[in-house]
C-alpha cells in the first residue's frame, strides 16, 4: 500500500458521510521488542488523519490558532484485533459519527493490506481555549461534517474501589511527553497506562487479540508532575487509575481487557 494520502471519499468508513483515508506504514521506532506495533502509535494515527481530515476541509491549525481554540481528545475506547507488524501498511480511515453541543465522536477503522480489520477507535473530543475551558462546538461544523446531533453522553470509565495493596508505579512528566499544545499527548497516558499493568504482572493483558481499551481524560498532567499509576486486575479486566501526586487530582481512568 502506498503509504502517501489518499485523501476524502465519500464514505471510507461505512454508513458515514464525510471522512478521510490514508496509508501509515508502521516504523522500526513504532514497534516493540515483540515486533508489533506498540498500542499507542494507533492513538497517535487517529490523532493525526483527524488533523489531515479538519485541515482538509479549511480547519487547519492557523484556524484555530487565530481563533485560541484546539481539539482536544477527553475520551477513547480502542479494540484491536488482528497483529500488527513493523514494516506493515495500514489503511486508516475516519469519519465524524456526529457532534452534540461540546463534543464530538469520530471513528477511525484500521485495515491491512487484503482489507481486514485490524483494529478500531472511538474518540469523543472537545474544544477548549486557551485556559482549557470546553467550548461550545462553532456552527461552521455543522456545514463541514453534515451528521446528526449525537444521542448519549461522552464516554466514562466508571473504575471500581482499588484494592488497599494496590500496586503503584510513580511517574514524571518530562518535555518530551509533550506536544505542540503543550499537554501531555493522549497516546502518553496509554504508554503509561500500559506501563503501570505490565509492572503490576499483567503484561500477557497487552499483548492479548483481541484486547480492548477504555480511557477517559478526566484531567491534563503539566510539566513537572510526579503522577502515581495505579493498577489492578478486577472482574476479567484491568484497571488503572492515574493521580497527581500533589493535590490527588485524577487525571485518566482505564480499563484494558481481553
């Protein structure tokens, strides 16, 4: 597969009226010690075609600038099915489901080369200004992404009571963990979300096809934070709760489960 864009079509995601596809192929850096694509580089894919997407239709990162706005992602939920390899090609596909108000959901379908699902996410982002406070969405979107208003909420992690040995992995927030915006980047908090199972003895949980992921955002970690990773197996299912250190303030809440 040609990893260059392919750019809109009219519905490279099923039943969807507007999207936008193109081609990554899976770097040497992108992979792990096993030779599969590390979960989060499908976080950083479906963040960056929801870029090429906006830009695509004159949303682009001067827009918001100008406008002190950006996206920002407040929830996901990720499945993978299929291994992915280094040095493999996927068709990635996205599409706005809809918007609500504050919110807005997009779908991201990853395929391989003979048109099998590999992999799939939800994302439900907000906007925000400059002081971080959630924005009404402008109505230039409606015309942009023609979908109906959303039924439902933002997707919520609702993580059971931790166990009082729960164990704990500390964190530092360091500059590389930031992006242009200045926040620590959604795909982040899933290395550390990771990090924090397999250090609790759930690393089998990781590397499971086909293994699904809840995250919400609850709030941003800034540089400098020292963030405790809570981790713990309940119900079938792995849960991580990460806090800042300072103030206890919960900054994302997750499930992983087979």
């Amino acid at each position: 597969m040609d990893p260059d864009p392919v750019g809109r079509q009219d519905r490279p995601v099923e039943g969807i009226d507007n999207g936008y596809v193109t081609g990554y192929r899976v770097r040497f850096d992108e992979a792990g010690a096993d030779g599969r694509i590390r979960t989060s580089a499908l976080l950083r894919y479906a963040s960056d075609i929801a870029w090429r997407h906006s830009e695509d239709l004159g949303f682009d990162r001067t827009w918001y600038t100008e406008r002190g706005r950006w996206w920002v992602v407040r929830a996901v939920e990720l499945e993978v099915l299929a291994p992915i390899v280094m040095g493999r090609s996927l068709r990635l596909a996205t599409a706005v489901v809809g918007h609500r108000r504050i919110w807005a959901r997009r779908r991201g379908e990853f395929r391989l080369p003979d048109g099998a699902l590999a992999a799939l996410a939800v994302a439900d982002w907000v906007i925000v200004d400059e002081r971080g406070r959630i924005l009404r969405i402008p109505g230039d979107f409606g015309d942009a992404f023609p979908n109906p208003e959303l039924d439902g909420e933002i997707i919520r992690v609702a993580v059971p009571p931790a166990p009082p040995d729960v164990a704990q992995l500390l964190l530092h927030v360091r500059p590389q963990d930031l992006d242009p915006m200045g926040h620590v980047n959604n795909a982040v908090y899933l290395d550390w979300i990771e990090e924090a199972i397999a250090s609790a003895g759930g690393a089998d949980a990781l590397t499971a096809i086909p293994r699904r992921a809840a995250i919400e955002y609850a709030a941003s970690a800034e540089l400098g934070d020292t963030l405790a990773a809570s981790a713990w197996r309940e119900g079938g299912a792995w849960w991580v709760r990460l806090t800042r250190i300072e103030d206890d303030a919960v900054l994302v809440r997750a499930r992983v489960s087979a």
